[in-house]
C-alpha cells in the first residue's frame, strides 16, 4: 500500500497531490475493498486525471471502482467550467448509460404471480424490446426525426403519446440535457442512433422484474411510492451506437486540439480539449444528444414495459396498475453545476449524482426528500434505492452506479463455471437461451453489492431507502458498442 494513501475518515481515504498532480484522489473504500483497489490501474488512471490543467480537487473514486478506458468506472471528475477542459474518456463510451425504476401496485404473490406469469412477462417485453448488440428497433424509424429527439429528449417521446407527462418530473434534468446540437455528431453516429431507439442492447444492459423486498426509510419510501412486496421494473440501458460512436469520433478529435493547444495529457484514453474550444464546445453539443437519445430510448423502453404489463394483466398500466416512474438517473455524463458558489463542469463515470434534500438541483418533486438515486446490483444479487446526504458534498454530490466489477469480461468467460452460474441465479428467471451467453454478467463477476453500499453509507454519503430483490431478468448477449 503506498506510504502516500492518508485516512480521512470512515471508509475515505486520500492519496494528497504532489507534482505532476493537481488535486488530490480521494477514495470511498472500505478495508476489504481498499486491500483489492491494487489489482487494476483503477489508482493510475485516477492520477492521470488528477494532472489535467482545471481540475478541481479531489478526483473521487467510488466503492464500485474498477478499470477503464481513460477515467476508470466509479470516477469523478470536476473541471473549473472557465479555465478547464473537457474529456470523452471521462464520459465514457456508453453516454448517458442510466437507469429508469418503475413502480407498481401489484403485490408479489408467488402463487398469483407464479413463474409461468413472470415468463409471460418476459415474453411480451421481448416481443417488444429487442436486446443484444448491433440490434434495431422494431418499429424502424418513428415518425420523430433523431433532430427533435436528441434536443428534447424523453419529452419528445411524451408528446407523442409515449408515456406520460408526469415522467418529465422524474428524470434526471426533466429527460433533457441543454446544448445539444445533432450536426455536432458524425454521419456515421447518425446512421447508427437513427434505428437504435427502444433498443436494450448487451454488455451489462437489462431489464428486471423485481421485488421490492425492505424498506429502510419508511418516510422516503412513502414519498418515492414504494412499498414493501410490490413488484418494481428496473430498465438499464444508454444510447447505443449513437453514443458510442462520439466517443470514438471526440477522442480523436480532442487528442489533436491538445496537441495544437499544448495541453498536456497523460494517455490518450483521457483525451481532453479547453471547454472553450471549439473541439470541447461540440463535444458537449455531440454528447448532449447522445444523452437526450439516452433519456427518450429509456422513455420508450418505459412505456413498452407498462404495454407489456398490460397485456399479461389485462389492466390500464396507469389507472390499475400505477406504473409511474419513480426516477431516471445518468451514470456516464458530463454537467454543468453550480458548486460553493463556482460554476464546475462534473465528469460522472459510472458514477449517480445524489442531492440531498433542499438543493437546488433538485427537481420540485424532489425537492423536500432529494432525489431517488438508484444503484442496480449485478444479475442475480439486489439493487438498491438511496438518497444522498449533505455530506456527499465531498464527493460532488455522487454515489456509486452499481457493484462494480472484479473480473473482466473475458475472465469471467474463461473461469465461471455452469454450476457456479446456475447456483448465483438460484430461482431467478433469465431470457438467455444458453447460461454461456451471459456468463460474464454472472454475480461472481462482481463486487459484494452489500458491501459496496454500506461503504458510502457508513461514510456518511448516502442512506438507504429501498432494496429490491429480482424475479426474472432480460439481459442481452454480446459487449456492448
């Protein structure tokens, strides 16, 4: 363990800056977690981005933290919005990967709601809903050009009939992201968004029939309308092709404006350009689409999902059922806020901005309680409702995404077993046709969810509201891309 890494407090540590750092790297890590942070170049990567001229102090690393391309998953990053930059690796390649929480009032009965119900369930979802990698919508191009839906984002689906307006309330920025400008992305990322709309896609994508299994906040719980024992509906997807296909076009493009710029980056993977450049102002208008995209690909997915409830339940989704949404969360994006009275752009990678009750931010919904921040575990293990505190200040108001992975895709391949698979699982329905298709989302893939919960809540960032357990899981084969 490097003699550098200084306790500040519960399950936070912090690595102090010295030349060629700029900020500090401060992590949310308990012990257990802590003793494993040096398995991968998570610790590198973080103090890469910690020497990018403009940033602000600390970069934050998540309990769920694990490698990636450029910021590792489970990175924060903030940039002063004058004088710093801004980076696509610190965004990610899934823009606006993100997850919607549907609630219901339907009790989990096992005996009304048996296994045939559930499988039934899953069927008319995936009738509706392609999933896997390089897969189109079923209903080809909708008559709402990719123009209107990557500037307005759910709300263009909603106007349309595709939901209700009362989901505007609970998405994150109201399902719209200011500044997006469609003739900022390539035709190439155009060819590819234009059919990729209410498609789930792989890689760690899914849709989850779950039961809403404890409440730890009874008061919070009320306001967000869970209860004990109803079925809830988790949808986890991004903006597909689209959005992976700007990543790819702005590394290159932010790579060569440092060059010129003479702005020094430590590897490529967190190629970054001056936000006020021209290169790092399309960026953001290219990767405010990809967001909008996001956030109306999960407004349809939503409503399919109540359809398809529908139609196994013979009952109105909204007057006899309630499917409301109770929120829609990014976890790979990059954001404007106001932060100590300073205007700070925040780089969320793997990482679910949580405000507290009272901030600014938050939406008048929201307003009195903070806004639901939801945390999905890996296949087979729970998920998670929580709620920030003030206290996630010290984090730029972030929490983790999810569990995080320990082992790599290809690894898990490799090692998990048929037996190991199908013991995670237990009595949790999957759609996959054959257990190796999604071997590498198997839970022993990840972190222990609990414990990567209980990290922020010892430390003081986050409580609990609600844990959910799944009944049935749609998941799509293949990385996603």
């Amino acid at each position: 363990m490097p003699q550098e890494l200084k306790k500040v407090g519960i399950n936070h540590w912090r690595i102090p800056k010295k030349p060629p750092m700029l900020a500090d790297v401060d992590l949310f890590l308990n012990p257990k977690l802590l003793a494993k942070i040096w398995e991968d170049r998570s610790i590198e990567q973080l103090i890469d981005a910690s020497q990018l001229e403009g940033v602000v102090s600390p970069i934050v690393g998540m309990p769920d933290i694990h490698e990636g391309y450029g910021l590792p998953i489970g990175g924060v990053m903030a940039q002063d919005a004058d004088q710093g930059v801004i980076s696509a690796g610190a965004v990610g390649f899934d823009i606006n990967c993100g997850v919607r929480l549907l609630r219901t009032n339907l009790k989990y009965d096992p005996a009304k709601i048996e296994k045939g119900k559930l499988s039934a369930l899953m069927t008319a979802i995936e009738d509706r809903i392609p999933t896997g990698i390089g897969k189109t919508g079923r209903r080809g191009e909708l008559d709402i050009s990719l123009n209107q839906i990557t500037k307005n984002g759910a709300r263009s689906l909603v106007e349309k009939g595709f939901g209700w307006p009362e989901d505007l309330d609970s998405i994150e920025e109201e399902g719209c992201l200011g500044g997006a400008d469609l003739n900022c992305a390539s035709d190439q990322a155009i060819s590819r968004g234009k059919k990729q709309l209410a498609t789930l896609g792989g890689g760690n994508h899914f849709i989850e029939i779950q039961e809403i299994e404890e409440i730890f906040d009874k008061k919070l719980a009320e306001k967000f309308g869970l209860i004990e024992g109803n079925i809830s509906i988790m949808i986890h997807s991004g903006s597909r092709g689209f959005g992976h296909q700007i990543c790819s076009d702005y590394i290159n493009i932010l790579m060569k404006a440092a060059f010129r710029d003479e702005i020094f980056i430590p590897r490529r993977g967190i190629a970054a350009a001056k936000i006020s450049s021209q290169e790092g102002q399309n960026y953001y208008k290219a990767m405010a689409a990809a967001v909008n995209f996001a956030f109306a690909n999960r407004q349809l997915m939503a409503h399919d999902v109540r359809e398809a409830f529908s139609e196994v339940f013979k009952a109105d989704p909204q007057k006899d059922l309630a499917m409301t949404t109770v929120y829609d969360v990014a976890h790979n994006i990059a954001k404007f806020e106001e932060f100590n009275g300073r205007k700070i752009l925040i780089h969320r990678k793997g990482a679910t901005r949580a405000l507290p009750a009272e901030h600014p931010l938050n939406t008048k919904k929201y307003k009195t309680t903070g806004h639901p921040a939801l945390v999905p575990g890996s296949m087979g293990t729970p998920s998670y409702v929580m709620v920030g505190t003030p206290e996630a200040k010290k984090s730029f108001y972030s929490i983790n995404h999810g569990s995080g992975r320990t082992m790599s895709r290809k690894q898990a391949f490799r090692e998990i077993t048929a037996e190991e698979f199908k013991k995670s699982m237990g009595d949790i329905l999957s759609n996959a046709r054959d257990w190796r298709q999604l071997a590498d989302e198997a839970p022993s893939a990840y972190k222990n969810i609990v414990e990567v919960i209980d990290t922020l809540v010892e430390a003081g960032l986050a409580k609990k509201v609600a844990k959910m357990r799944p009944l049935a899981v749609i998941k799509g084969a293949g990385l996603e891309g």
